[in-house]
C-alpha cells in the first residue's frame, strides 16, 4: 500500500514525477501559506495565555505533533542521534526556544498585520546570511528595495510608536534570531528528516522555555474556555510542525533565497484573516508603510529568485 500521510506526503510518486525547482515550489507555498495562520490564532489565543505559558504550550504540542508524523511514517527510531549529531540539534532547538519566546511575546504587542509586515525583514535577513556565509550573490542596487523597506517601517510604526515600540523592537530582534535558524537548518537539511528536525527543534526549545517559565514563576494554566486551549493546539499543529516541515523540506530543492521570495506574500493572506477574524485592518498611514514593507521585499527576493540557478541536493 503507498504511504501518503507522512512519507508519501514528501516522497509518493506523484512528487516524485515533478520537476526539483516545482517541488521546491510546492513545499516553500504550502508551509508559507500555513505560517500565515500564526498571527491570528496566536494572537487570539493570547487573550487568554500570557506569552510565556503559550510558546511552552506551542512548542511542546508541535515537538509531539512531528513524533506523531515521524511514528506514522515508520521512523520513530530516527530520534535517537548519536552525540555528535545531537549537539546541532541542541542548536536549534535552543535558539527555536528563544525566538519563539520573542516572537509571541512581541506580536502580543502588535497588531497582527503590523507584525507580519515587520517579519518580512526576516526574509531579507535570511538571504542576507546566504550571501554572507552560503556565498549567494548581492547587488548594490538591491540596496533600494531595502532602503524601501525601512521608509515603510516608518510610515508604519511612526503613528504608534510609543506603544508599540517594545513590540517592534522584541519582534525585529525575533527575525535576526529565526533567520539565524534557518540558516543553520538549511546547511544540514540533507542530513536529517523535516520532521526529525522539526521534532528536535520543538522539544528542546520547550524544555528550554520550561525551565524558564519555572524560574520565573510566569507558567500560568488557569485559563477558562476550551476553545483558546483547542486554537493553540489546532495552531500548533497547522502553524509549526506542519508549516515547517513543508518549509524545511523545500530547503532540499532549493537555494535559501528562492524559499524567503514565497514568504513575502504572507502578509496579503494576514490582512485577509485578520479581517476575517478580528474584522479590522491598519490604518491608512500603517497600511501604506506595510505595503512598502512588502513591495522592498518582493524587489529584493525577486532579484535572487530570477538570476540565481536552482541547486538540487
């Protein structure tokens, strides 16, 4: 029988007769698109859970989520890495623990749209570390659609900056930290399953955002209605370990930068859901500064995604 819940899902025929450059495609869409969940069901769920509580909650239900995958796929014995392979997954799992506290404890000051604009500089902080380190080309003139993104920060945070400048400031320290995760993921992901990855990056980050819950007395579970228990385990399911799984797996077939370019889109699917959800959207000064956050992005990523060749692992 031809398994398609796990394995087939990366590895069934029907993949298998598609070109690298569309599966890289396919998967960096499918986990782009699932991400863009995040910033509403947090965010709702955060109404209820302070940040500390929620990201322990986040990441140890996706840590069990991606067993879950891994034991359905027949690889549950791939958890055991010897010790010299641990030690990078003790990586990335320290800093997901990390970013992850500062990502949800940032958009608890934000805005969902304002902070899934502000993420777009985690693509282009990202690309920039391939250039750096992956030695992925970069040209002066991709120094406009930059500096186009940072007239848009201004246009808008400028309106609210005194509210929300502990939000923008905790939620731009949040992306360096990811994109230095992604960066380290992308180099080693021909070594490891997506969601061995995903597990590991997950449980590790959650004993880590333990013990800090625990040293700071900040664990709090006394939260009325199921419904925001049953959002942040149905978000964790859909906005992490699935997400990053697809977008983990797009790293196989293609450069960093092409996977950032699919990521630029999320924050037209965040205005719709937000509105959808909260039935609000920016105002006219903030939007007109994400929008211009969104235009420099698509510039900069496009630049890399239609001069650099694809490269198949």
């Amino acid at each position: 029988m031809k398994q398609f819940v796990v394995s087939g899902i990366f590895s069934g025929p029907e993949v298998k007769r598609t070109s690298p450059h569309s599966r890289g495609f396919l998967f960096a869409g499918l986990g782009a698109l699932l991400i863009t969940t995040n910033f509403v069901t947090v965010k709702f769920a955060l109404k209820r859970f302070n940040p500390e509580t929620f990201t322990f909650l986040w990441t140890s239900s996706a840590a069990g989520y991606a067993l879950l995958l891994l034991v359905i796929g027949g690889q549950g014995k791939s958890i055991f890495l010897p010790v010299r392979r641990f030690w990078w997954m003790a990586l990335i799992g320290v800093i997901n623990g990390a970013g992850a506290l500062l990502t949800w404890k940032g958009l608890a000051y934000l805005d969902p749209s304002i902070a899934s604009f502000l993420w777009r500089f985690h693509p282009i902080i990202t690309i920039l570390l391939g250039v750096v380190f992956l030695q992925e080309r970069f040209m002066l003139v991709e120094l406009f659609p930059v500096g186009l993104m940072i007239v848009g920060a201004f246009f808008s945070l400028s309106p609210k900056w005194q509210s929300i400048s502990t939000g923008v400031i905790i939620t731009l320290f949040a992306c360096t930290i990811n994109s230095v995760q992604m960066y380290l993921v992308k180099i080693k992901v021909s070594e490891y399953r997506p969601e061995l990855i995903v597990f590991y990056r997950n449980a590790i980050g959650a004993l880590i955002i333990g013990v800090w819950v625990f040293m700071t007395r900040t664990i709090n579970i006394q939260i009325e209605g199921g419904f925001y228990w049953m959002i942040a385990l149905v978000g964790s399911l859909f906005g992490e370990a699935l997400s990053f799984t697809f977008l983990f797996k797009s790293f196989s077939y293609w450069d960093l930068s092409r996977t950032s370019v699919i990521r630029t889109a999320e924050p037209l699917l965040v205005l719709l859901w937000g509105y959808l959800v909260f039935r609000s959207l920016p105002g006219s000064t903030e939007l007109l500064g994400g929008l211009l956050i969104l235009c420099g992005a698509v510039l900069f990523s496009l630049s890399h995604f239609f001069r650099k060749p694809v490269r198949s692992q």
